[in-house]
C-alpha cells in the first residue's frame, strides 16, 4: 500500500475531487493548509509598510490505495490539477506499512 499526497491549487479543489471520484478512489481525506514553495511568497504594501506573505493557501489531498493503483491516481491528479502555471503543487508518494478499520479490526487491503 502507498499513501498518496497531493498538494494543489484551492481553485481545483473540485475539479480533481470530481475526478477522483469517477476514478473509484474510495476514500481521501482533504485539508485546507498554507506553505510556501520554490516561489516563497511575494512582496506587498501595507499603509506604507513592506509586507512579505510567504504562505500560499493550499489544498491536500491524502490516499491510501492499492500498490497497483498508484500510478492511473497519479495520473488522475496531474490531468486535473495542472495548469502549467508555477504553483501547481506537488504530489508525494510513500510507504504504508498497515492499516486498520477501527470499527471492524480489519487489517490490510481490507481496511482500505
């Protein structure tokens, strides 16, 4: 198993959620974060003061899923996510060693 990590514009928030969806995905867990990347924030003026906001409004999207099923939700991502533009986002891959469905005890794939 493999967790999946996407980090995405707020804008296509939606769009890849939809698309997740219609790709079976069947399950994500989706977080409002701020961070900055390779473009670290801008400068701006406030009341005659420079300002520089380095935190850009994120979205993160977290999958587990199947180690077979990585790379058609990799796909899934880049096609709904990219805009060409900087800032897109980035996508993490790693490791799950187990999971468990806490309200059955399930362990494994069948937790997923």
């Amino acid at each position: 198993m493999k967790r999946i990590i996407a980090i995405v514009r707020p804008e296509k928030l939606e769009t890849l959620k939809d698309a997740l969806f219609a790709a079976d995905v069947r399950g994500m867990t989706i977080s409002q974060v701020n961070g900055c990347g390779n473009q670290h924030g801008w400068k701006e003026y406030y009341r005659g003061t420079e300002v520089l906001l380095n935190m850009v409004p994120k979205v993160k999207f977290e999958i587990v899923a199947a180690d077979d099923e990585v790379d058609s939700i990799v796909d899934t991502i880049l096609k709904s996510a990219r805009t060409g533009e900087v800032g897109d986002g980035k996508i993490f891959i790693s490791p799950v060693e187990e999971v468990v469905r806490i309200r059955t005890g399930e362990r494994g794939d069948a937790a997923v």
